[in-house]
C-alpha cells in the first residue's frame, strides 16, 4: 500500500517533468536557432538586400515583406472576425444557424494552410488578378487574413462571452440600443481579449509559408512599392535558403529574426492585455 | 393623471415548459412604492422583470396578458422596448456599475439616447436625488468599481434617475448591501416616492413593511394577496400570506 503523501509525491513529480518538458523543447528551440543564427546577425544582415541569391547581403526585403503580409492579414480580419463575433453572440439566438457558423468555423480552422495557399492562388492570384495585381502582398495578405479568420473569430467570442450579463442588462435597462451597448459597455470589456488573439492570429499569419508560396512570394530581393508588388518574405526565404542548400549560416539567421519578431508580437499581445484590463478589474 | 400607473392583466409567462408566473392581475398606482415579497423562486422577480420587458432578453420565455403603463399595452408590436425601459428604469440585485468612471455611469443613459448638452447638470442632479453626491463630488472621474458596496448600489440608482424614469423596479436592491447602506437606500426610497412610481421586490419582510404603501405576496407564480402594506401585515385575508408572514415557512 502506497501512503496518500507518497502517491502525492510521485503525481508531484510527473506534472513537474511535463512542466520542465515544455521549458526544455522551448528553449533547445530557441538556444539551438540563436547559436546557429547569431553567426550571421548584423546590422547589414538587417538592413541590406540579399545578394548572390541570398548567400552574401542581408534580409530587409523579407523582414518588411513579413510585415507588409501581417498588416494586411489584420486589417482583412480584424473587423470581419470581431464582426463575426459580435453577431454570433450579441444579434442572433443560440440554435441551428449559429451551431452551422460554429462548425464551419471550426472546420476552417482545421483546414492546412497549403489548401489556403491553393484557394488564395485561384482567388485572388488568377480571378481577381485585375484587382490584386496577381502575386502580390494583396493576394498573399488576404489569404493569411482567411487563415486566421476563425482564431480571431473564436477568441474574441470567448472574450466578449466573458463580460457580465449584469452589465448589458444595467444597459439595457437604461433604455440604451443593443448596439450602443455592444459600442460602450461589451467592447470595452472584451477588448483585452480581443487584442490578445488578434496578435497571436498574427504570430500564426507571420510565421506560415504555405499560403503565400503561391500568392506573394517571390526570390528576387526587390522591395516591393505597393501592395500590388510582389514581396519576399522570411518564411519563404528561410524555405529557399534551406531547400536550396544556399546558406545555412543565413537560415538560421532568418529564422532567428523571424522568432524573436513572433515572441515580441507575444509580448505585446501580453502587455496590451494588461494594459488594456487596468480598468477593468472588480 | 389616472391613479394607476401600471396595470397587468391575466399575465403569463413560461420557460419553456414551466410555467413561472399564473394569471397576475395587479394594479401599481402612481407614486407610491408597491412591494412584492414572497419565498425564493416564487416569480416576483420574473414579474418585476416584465414591467420592462427584461425578460425579452432571456431565450425561450413565452408571455400572454396585457401590462397596460398609462393605459398603453407595453406587449403590443408597435411598442419600441427602447423608450420603454426609459420609463421603466430598473435597479438591480446586485450592484452594477459599468466599469467606468462616475461620472461616465450617470451619464451613461443620457448620452445612450443622444442628449449632449448640459449632462454635467444632469449627473450633478442625479448624484444629489440618489443621496451620493457629497460622497463623490471631489472624485467623478475615479472609476466607479473602487465605491463600496453601498455606493455602488446608490450610483446604479443616480444612473437609473438620470434617464428620467417615470417607474423605477428595484430588484431586491438591499440583499447585497450592509444595514447602513440598507437603510440609506430605503431612506432614499420613501424621498423618491414623490415623484417616481416605485416597485420593490424584496426578501425582507421588514423592508417591505417600512417602505412599501402597497404589499403583494406571490407564491408558486400566483399573486396570492394584493393590499395595502398595513392590512397585509396585520390582517392577511389568505392563510398562506399570514403563514410566510409569520415565519411558518419561507
């Protein structure tokens, strides 16, 4: 017979190792990335163009390409998932038509990035090519938007889900309309969430390859000079360097950046939260 | 002005199957504070609830009966639920400020329904009617959720005076407060009976016995008594209102 102290003891343990489990993965991630890439980090490497292919230069065109995608991709679903989210929880009745949207919406979120690299080439690359300029930060930018429509979507669901019943009925019983509540009391409040998982919808839309492959991406270090150019990209970079055989020291340079760009989109996401949940607090 | 502000006729509700409230039929008359009290779970806060058509915002609720306010039926289709809950404001159980500043809680309902100028006057007046403005006065932009309890529930009264009502629903508005606070409400209820119509759901028996004019008692989602406070109190006509009154069950 075991003692209860002794079987606490031994639970103690195995919830400590999957704890110090998840702190090792990260950093033999991190420490394996940043020794192989800090080799190849300098000012130049930030702020110059690749040359010889990617092998000598720098990965300026990528980090803003990665930028200009990540803009558009936020911009696209932003007031389309908070929209979204707004209807689901506030405009209509729970029952068939929501249950059909949340399924659906899930069932987006389940689909690989690859087929959203697919229907973003057919869409916006091929048919709607007068309008997005083909290959372009456009077409790649409102694919990655798709991609994470249904983060953005589910999150801020959750998050408005979270403000008191007390609250919109306190508005609503002072006669207030239900959007104005939505404007002045649900929005507020749900607002740190929101936040929170547009930006980490964001780190997933930065760090993908598959779906800008085909709709934005290019090898040639140009800087694109609007959202109709094509663009490099880190992701696409990296894939090439590595595929390629080019540069190790450079794809590991890359990829560096690219995760310390993620972590401070994290951080962020984490100060904006607390920030934004300073008045909030009962 | 008729005397009665609010009348209900054969009113019904149900939850999906259940059936909360049976056949009310009750007169509230103007400026005067009408109580209701009863056991846990009797329908007088569901009643309360469809003076202002709260109960709009609960899926599945099912309502038959008329509630004529100024002898217009608030269920008929062509009534905008909006201007209602104007007239009918509420206050609530437990108190809820909207995380905001003071200032911004009175002056929430006006700006709700466009009024821009002179809400400074407005949530001076407000603040003053709901017996809290001394209390405030130096600090309307501190947020609201660091008032007590107490505050709190006066601030969500000033909030409610600052759209005008004509009505006003207390929803058990002492059972989260202190005896201070308690009493200050109730001081501010008998003030506000002047010019306000009052309903008071309420599971203090000696509350309902201080402040109320009018006393109806429900139990199982029927309205068992209906009368003056005095001639509940000291002579019930039903059994089961001199039972609960007298502690027997409850």
């Amino acid at each position: 017979m075991i003692s209860a102290y002794v079987k606490d003891k031994i639970a103690k343990a195995i919830f400590w190792i999957s704890g110090m489990t998840i702190i090792l993965t990260l950093f033999a991630i991190l420490g394996y990335v940043a020794v192989k890439g800090i080799g190849a980090m300098s000012l130049e490497f930030l702020l110059e163009i690749p040359r010889a292919a990617g092998r000598e230069g720098g990965i300026f065109p990528a980090i803003l390409g990665t930028l200009y995608l990540t803009a558009i991709a936020l911009l696209f679903a932003a007031p389309i998932g908070v929209g979204a989210a707004i209807y689901l929880t506030e405009f209509t009745k729970e029952g068939r038509i929501t249950n059909i949207i949340r399924l659906w919406v899930d069932t987006l979120n389940a689909v690989p990035s690859i087929v959203f690299g697919l229907f973003g080439f057919a869409l916006f690359v091929f048919y709607l090519r007068d309008y997005t300029g083909g290959v372009s930060i456009l077409s790649g930018g409102l694919t990655l938007g798709f991609m994470i429509l249904p983060t953005v979507i589910r999150t801020s669901e959750v998050a408005i889900k979270t403000v008191p019943k007390s609250d919109k009925e306190g508005s609503y019983a002072l006669g207030a309309t239900k959007l104005y509540t939505v404007r002045k009391v649900i929005l507020p409040s749900a607002l740190p969430g929101i936040v929170t998982g547009l930006i980490l919808g964001l780190g997933r839309a930065a760090g993908e390859t598959a779906p800008i492959i085909f709709t934005a991406a290019v090898l040639n270090p140009i800087l694109p000079t609007s959202i109709f150019d094509p663009t490099m990209a880190l992701t696409t970079h990296l894939y090439t360097l590595t595929s390629e055989g080019i540069s190790e020291r450079n794809a590991f340079g890359t990829a560096l950046v690219l995760i310390i760009m993620i972590l401070i989109l994290n951080y962020t996401a984490r100060f904006l939260d607390n920030y934004l949940s300073r008045n909030l607090k009962r | 002005m008729s005397e009665n502000k609010i009348e209900v006729k054969d009113l019904n509700l149900w939850y999906n199957e259940n059936h909360a409230l049976k056949n009310i039929t009750v007169d509230i008359r103007s400026n005067k504070v009408t109580a209701l009290i009863g056991p846990s779970g009797c329908g007088k806060t569901t009643f309360i609830r469809t003076l202002n058509r709260m109960n709009d915002l609960i899926d599945n609720v099912k309502i038959s009966g008329k509630v004529f306010l100024d002898g217009k039926n608030i269920y008929d289709p062509d009534v905008d639920v909006v201007s209602l809950r104007k007239r009918v404001g509420m206050v609530f159980q437990k108190p809820n400020p909207f995380p905001m500043t003071i200032y911004d809680n009175v002056a929430y309902g006006p700006k709700a329904h466009g009024i821009k100028n002179g809400l400074k006057e407005i949530v001076e007046k407000s603040l003053k009617s709901a017996a809290l403005w001394d209390e405030v006065k130096d600090r309307l932009d501190k947020p609201a959720l660091d008032l007590s309890g107490g505050q709190q529930q006066r601030l969500c009264i000033a909030r409610t005076l600052a759209v005008k009502p004509e009505v006003i629903l207390f929803d058990e508005p002492c059972s989260a407060l202190d005896p201070i606070s308690t009493a200050k409400v109730e001081e501010l209820i008998n003030e506000l009976k002047k010019n306000y119509t009052i309903v008071i759901v309420t599971h203090n028996m000696q509350q309902a016995a201080r402040v109320s004019d009018f006393t109806g008692f429900f139990l199982l989602g029927k309205l068992v008594e209906f009368g003056k406070t005095k001639d509940i109190f000291e002579r019930p006509k039903e059994r089961a209102t001199e039972d609960y009154i007298t502690g027997r069950f409850g």
